[in-house]
C-alpha cells in the first residue's frame, strides 16, 4: 500500500523525500504543488524529474476524502459531506464573509461524550481522523472554490476547529494538520486566523501552547461548576477554575491577546441576569491572574433529542448588556446556514457509534477520549 500524502507536514514530507534519495528542497517543491496549487497527479508536476515523478508514483498518491453531498445556503454558506469510510461521514462547511472565507473542519467522527446541546455528541463516537483527514477537507474545499467562484488567488483565509469532534482528544493527528495550515509552503495562514476550538481539556491546552499556539476558543456555556458539569460533562474533570489558569497560561503564547470564551444560550438554564453577574465576578478573579477575555453568546440551534430550547432575543441581549456595562467585549453570534442544518449545533454527518459506556469510562482514565464540545461554525466573530 502507498503512503497518502496528505498525512504529511513539511518536516515528515521531508523525512518520506530522504527515504527516496531525494534533498530537502524537493519536499518543499511537492509541498507547494500538494497544497498551493491542489495537484493530485504526480505527472502534473513538470518541475520535478520524470524519473522522480515515477518513483513517486510507485511509493505514495495523493487521496482527498469522497464527496458524499453538497448544500448550498440562501446565505452563502456551504456544507459538505465527506465519506470517511466503515460507515461514518463527517461535514465541513464554508462560510463567506466581506473580505474572508472561514472553514469549519471536523476532527473526529462523532464525538467521545454527548453534551445536552451538541447533535454531533448525541450520535455517539466512532473515531479520531487521520492529519490527512482533517487537512483533506481543507484541501478540497480551497480548490473547488477556486473553480467554483472563478478565482485565482486564496480564498479560505480563517480556519476554525469547530466541527465534529474535541480537537484537543485527537492531538497527534491536530499538531501535524495545523502545521500545514500554517506552513507558508502550505496555506500560509496567519496563527491569529486559525482557532481551534475545545470544551478544555486542560493538559492539551497547555501542550498547544507549546506546540503550535493559534487562536484559543474555550466553550464554557455556564458560571459556575454545578451548571457546567450539568452541560459539560468534561468539566467534572477539568472544572472551571482549571481551565481559566490554563486560559491564562495559554494567552502568554497566543497570537492574540484575548482568549473567546463560547456561551451557547440556553432558555431559563444558563441565561438569567444572576448567571451573567456570575460570569462577570468569575473573569475578574481571573483576571488577576493575566486572562483577558471575548465573549461568544450563541443562539441554540434546537434538536429534538436535546430536549431545550433558545433564549429569547430580548433575553440574549439583556445578557451581553450585563457583560459589556462591566467592560467585557461581548459579541452575539450571527446564524449562517441553519436552513442547511449547517449552524451553530447542527453539525451531526453520520456516524457508528463505537463507544460503549464502559468503553468510554476507560478511555477518558486513559486521556484518550471524553471531549465535550459545542459544535459552532460560524466563527466569523471569533
């Protein structure tokens, strides 16, 4: 079986090149081809030798994921679904903006732990995507719309893990993806226009800060822990005082000096005066400790199995107006593409549940599993 390409960053493109006698310079060139120019036939690689284009040929390919279905939004938006093989399909979806296009990539199909507000979390888990998975979707989607929209020059310049998936509980394959993203050899994107999204999960985040710091997105949804780990059962593990000293760590290393902190609005759950003073007193403890934040406030997108319903809009803006008169920024998240299930929530593909309760216990005392996340794609505020 030939190596997929697309599993690789620069440095292990390289490391494959070395294995065929091949220099350094080389991997850079089949890089930009890869990425920059969305090439999957080594033949259409003129600037490389014909004997190297044979030699390739023989010891890897270049393999995107199959297009199950398009949908198109009255809004512009567009959602995939892409065929990941043994039964699951996962979605990504594309968001236009005036002056950027943001892409919502999945990081694993399904997700560990089902939260009371996530579709994607009530389908179960089947498992984490390979780095060529996940840069997959980025490299289609780049591409087509290049064709698409008759265009020459990029047109995703924000990337946001926010799709199906924790990203953090699927690190080994998020680190070498996100290297790409950012490689100039690659997209070229800018570490404060690539955000990856977790429901914090602590040892991770400080490992990202480490790594690879992008942009942070922490899905908090509640003031306090009785109410977070009722929402977020990962919270139980890495309760909210945990995850804001690792926020504020992070922020030493982060290409932006805030981190977003997501708050989907739940009706007569998390959305009362009294939660949003909580949250206000809650930040400015922290912010002793150097955390600066964003508030996100998100409309539920509604699901039968969740069994909640949305704040009103009065009630959502009477809420961001407790945040704002005590100096936190506080933005209310705009719907893009509900009418193709592709908003904030919606996020769900179609996937074989492979973790079974015990399964599931198991695997998060290992620190494999147990991501909770809010599945939010339009991230144009973020």
């Amino acid at each position: 079986m030939t190596t997929n390409l697309l599993d690789y960053d620069l440095e292990g493109l390289t490391a494959f090149c070395e294995q065929l006698g091949q220099k350094r310079f080389r991997a850079t060139q089949l890089f930009r081809w890869i990425h920059q120019k969305g090439a999957s036939d080594f033949e259409q690689m003129t600037d490389l030798a014909k004997s190297l284009r044979e030699k390739l040929a023989g010891a890897a390919h270049i393999q995107g994921l199959n297009v199950v279905s398009r949908h198109d939004s009255s809004d512009g938006t567009i959602k995939w679904l892409f065929d990941v093989g043994a039964g699951d399909v996962i979605e990504t979806v594309f968001i236009p903006e005036t002056g950027r296009g943001t892409l919502c990539i999945s990081s694993q199909a399904g997700c560990a732990v089902g939260c009371r507000f996530c579709s994607t979390g009530h389908q179960g888990f089947s498992r984490n995507l390979t780095t060529g998975e996940i840069i997959s979707q980025l490299w289609f989607a780049e591409h087509f719309l290049r064709k698409h929209l008759g265009r020459d020059e990029r047109i995703i310049s924000n990337v946001v893990m926010m799709g199906m998936g924790e990203p953090l509980q699927n690190y080994s394959q998020l680190l070498p993806a996100l290297k790409v993203m950012l490689d100039d050899h690659g997209y070229g994107l800018s570490r404060r226009r690539v955000t990856v999204s977790t429901s914090g999960v602590v040892p991770m985040i400080d490992r990202l800060a480490r790594d690879c710091p992008v942009a942070l997105a922490v899905s908090l949804h509640a003031p306090n822990d009785a109410l977070r780990s009722n929402l977020v059962p990962l919270n139980k593990k890495y309760p909210i005082a945990e995850l804001l000293d690792a926020c504020a760590r992070y922020q030493s290393a982060a290409p932006r000096d805030f981190i977003t902190f997501e708050y989907c609005m739940l009706e007569g759950v998390n959305d009362q005066p009294e939660h949003a003073r909580q949250l206000v007193a809650l930040m400015k403890t922290h912010a002793a400790n150097g955390l600066s934040c964003k508030f996100n406030l998100i409309p539920f997108n509604p699901f039968p199995a969740s069994g909640l319903l949305r704040s009103e809009m009065p009630q959502v803006l009477a809420f961001a107006k407790i945040l704002l008169d005590a100096g936190i920024i506080t933005t209310v998240r705009k719907t893009r593409g509900d009418d193709i299930d592709a908003a904030c929530g919606q996020l769900a593909g179609d996937v074989q549940d492979r973790t079974g309760v015990d399964q599931r216990m198991a695997a998060q005392r290992q620190g494999m599993l147990g991501g909770i996340k809010v599945v939010v794609v339009n991230r144009d505020t973020v």
